[in-house]
C-alpha cells in the first residue's frame, strides 16, 4: 500500500463502515511504505473506540477525514500533534491532551514528523448524540474559521484511568458493550466537566491571569523533575504567590501540587507500559528521588502497585 491510499483505507475500514451489531473488537496493522500503523478498536451501537500507534521513519503528512454527521474526541498520548490545511491554518494537539472535532477542513492533513512514534486514543461517536450532550451541559460547540473545534482540555488521571480500563471492555463478554459504553460515557463526562470548568474561569480572568496560569502548566511540565518552589513558580510567570494559586486552581480545577502529581503519574503509567526498565527507575525518570515515596504514591492514585500495574498491561 502507498502512503497516499492510506487516508482512504482507514477511513472505508474504521471510520464510514456500517453500524456494530452488538460489540467488536479487532487489531490491525496498516503498513504503507515505511508507515507503520497499528489499530485496536473497540466498538458498540452507539461509540467506536480506537488506540491508535504510529511509527513515521519519513516524514509524512495524512489527509483528516471527518463524516458531517460524525464527531471525534482525540487524545493525545504521548507526542504532540499537528493537523495544517497548507494555508494560514495550523493546529497543535498537545501532549496529554483532548481536543473535540465536530468537523474538519477538507484540506486539512496530519503532520508525522521523521523518526518519530505517536500515540493516540480516538472516540468516534454521532455528531447529533455531542451536541445534545453538551446543549443539556450548557454549553456551545464553537469552531475557528479552518472548521475544526476549538474545545479542548488537560488529559487528567482519570481520563487516562478510563482509557486503560475501556481496553479491556472485550474480556467481559456478553456484558462488553454494556461495560465500554459505561466507560465511554465517563469519558465524555470528563470532558465535558472540564469545558464547563474552562467556560466558568473565563468569569473575572483577565487574558493576563490566563496566560501566567498556562505558562504556569508548561513551567511545571518541562521541569517536573525538579519542579521550582511555589513562589518561584509565581515570579516566572509574573504574577503573586496567592492569586497564582487562586487562578490555577479555579481554571484547571487542581492545585499546583495536585497538578504536578498528576503529571508525574501520567509519566509513570508511559514508562510503565512502554518500557522494560527497572521500577526503581520508573520512580527516578517520574521525579521521585525515593522509590519507596513513589510505589506509595501510584497504590495511592491506581489502587494498584506500579509492578502488578505492568503485569496486567503486558
């Protein structure tokens, strides 16, 4: 297969194919060129499910494809993302984010960087059941001028908690559908909490206060290992001790220490599941200087040690 088929193989297959009986569940691997493309789905009558893993040795740039009467909510694992209409228009998905697109520019292309691996979970679900989920939710699907949606968010631990337990939604038989549409609806849950969170923030924040708190999450981000004091955090950004953590609290919903532990477990639960090394030095790549802190710590968050974690993602 040619890279240039690959747009349209994937979506015959997985995107524009006919409704699910009951439930299915199947892996493929799509190997175009030097493309490589690994699929798991999981689908029900109402939601298709995917976990998607790319390895791009060139790089490689893949039409988007979006049904007009189909909406998407893409997660983005491990690797930041970019779609471009080859104009003016460029959008970043984030690492650990999820962005909701309701619609897409026919013109608008994946971007695979050379010698790069991604990682990404996508919902598939109709475009009718999102907008009547979020009009109950009070709130508005609102798209740039390239069509894609703008609505977006941080992928939090239990996000990523969800996303791990709806891969498993095959082993349950009889009850699979009924176990991945209940996961499915958490999910979406979430995602829409954190857009009624994003929506009631913009309340008395300036575009100041909102720029300090990002800059505030990507400080944090690039330097979890050895994360600045509080107070320091506050005179990078340029803003006080008290109303930095006022404001990061009210728009991301966590405090600052809460949202440094969350990162770290998101780390842990990569290294975990895409490595072979040592716990210990899950610990020590995760910032944790003592690995005794960190294993308490991830029993605290999973309710499961980080080894029986790994056995059970194996």
């Amino acid at each position: 297969m040619r890279v240039s088929d690959v747009s349209n193989y994937y979506n015959k297959k997985y995107i524009s194919n006919k409704q699910v009986d009951t439930f299915r569940f199947r892996e493929d691997e799509i190997k175009a060129e030097n493309l490589n493309i690994k699929i798991n789905e999981w689908a029900s009558k109402k939601y298709q499910g995917q976990l998607v893993a790319i390895h791009s040795p060139e790089h490689y740039t893949i039409p988007a494809f979006l049904p007009e009467d189909k909406a998407i909510l893409h997660i983005n694992c491990n690797r930041d993302l970019s779609l471009s209409n080859g104009a003016s228009h460029k959008m970043l998905i984030k690492s650990d984010s999820h962005k909701l697109f309701t619609k897409v520019d026919q013109k608008m292309k994946h971007d695979f960087n050379k010698g790069e691996q991604y990682t990404f979970f996508k919902l598939i679900l109709s475009k009718k059941s999102i907008q009547v989920l979020m009009e109950e939710s009070g709130l508005n699907i609102s798209t740039n001028q390239a069509g894609f949606s703008i609505e977006s968010g941080f992928c939090t631990i239990e996000m990523k908690r969800i996303i791990e337990q709806l891969q498993q939604s095959h082993r349950y038989g009889s009850l699979a559908s009924l176990f991945f549409d209940s996961k499915v609806n958490e999910l979406l849950c979430l995602h829409l909490f954190q857009r009624q969170k994003q929506e009631s923030s913009s309340n008395g924040i300036s575009p100041l206060q909102a720029k300090q708190i990002r800059n505030a999450k990507e400080i944090i981000e690039k330097s979890f290992m050895n994360p600045p004091t509080i107070n320091a955090l506050a005179r990078m950004v340029g803003a006080s001790e008290t109303m930095l953590k006022k404001n990061f609290k009210h728009i991301l919903g966590t405090t600052i220490y809460g949202y440094l532990q969350d990162y770290r477990m998101n780390v842990a639960l990569s290294l975990l599941k895409n490595t072979d090394i040592l716990i210990s030095e899950v610990a020590f790549e995760s910032g944790y200087e003592h690995s005794s802190h960190f294993i308490t710590s991830f029993k605290r968050t999973f309710g499961i040690s980080p080894g029986a974690y790994r056995r059970k993602t194996a």
